[in-house]
C-alpha cells in the first residue's frame, strides 16, 4: 500500500514538472533579483534574472561540495549576477546561495 502510494506521488509530481510553464520557473529566479534590491524592468534585473535562471538549470548542488567550496562557488554566482562583492544586496546573495547550495 505504501509503495503504491509513494509511485502516485511521484507521478503527480513528475506530471507536475512537465507541465509547468517556462514563465512560471522565472518566478524563483525574479523574487530573488528583487531580493537583491534590482530594480525591476532594469538591464540590471533583466541579466540577473538571466543569470539566475542559468543557475537553476544547471544546479547547485553537488555531493561531493565541501563548506569551503559552497561559499566560493556562491560569491562567485553572486558576482556574476551582477552584485557587487562587500555590498549588503551582495551578502544577501551569498547568504542565500549558501543555503540553496547546502546539503539538507
């Protein structure tokens, strides 16, 4: 009974993805440049929420990551979405890069 009910919800949620809208995974990625004080409808906003985007579909998180690791890959994204290193929209993104990026 488990095992049939755990297959249902793997479906429900693999038929989930599948139709999810490419707009709709922008969301994420739009909240989190607005997060970062990027002034919405500016080329600032639009590469960082290109840039974000990028992130997203290659993944953050990798099993062999060690601490160290997580916090330079995380500057590094923060820094190539357009934050300047020391700002507090910077440390705000390297904040949330760390915790995206870190095993549960």
């Amino acid at each position: 009974m488990f095992a049939r009910l755990c297959t249902a919800a793997a479906i429900v949620a693999l038929a989930t993805l599948a139709t999810a809208s490419p707009a709709g995974a922008q969301y994420p990625s739009r909240e989190a440049c607005a997060v970062y004080d990027f002034p919405p409808g500016t080329p600032e906003y639009r590469l960082c929420v290109d840039r974000e985007l990028e992130m997203r579909r290659l993944g953050r998180v990798n099993r062999e990551y060690g601490t160290a690791r997580i916090l330079s890959d995380s500057e590094r994204a923060c820094t190539y979405y357009g934050l300047t290193p020391g700002s507090p929209r910077y440390e705000r993104c390297v904040r949330r890069e760390v915790e995206l990026r870190s095993p549960e």
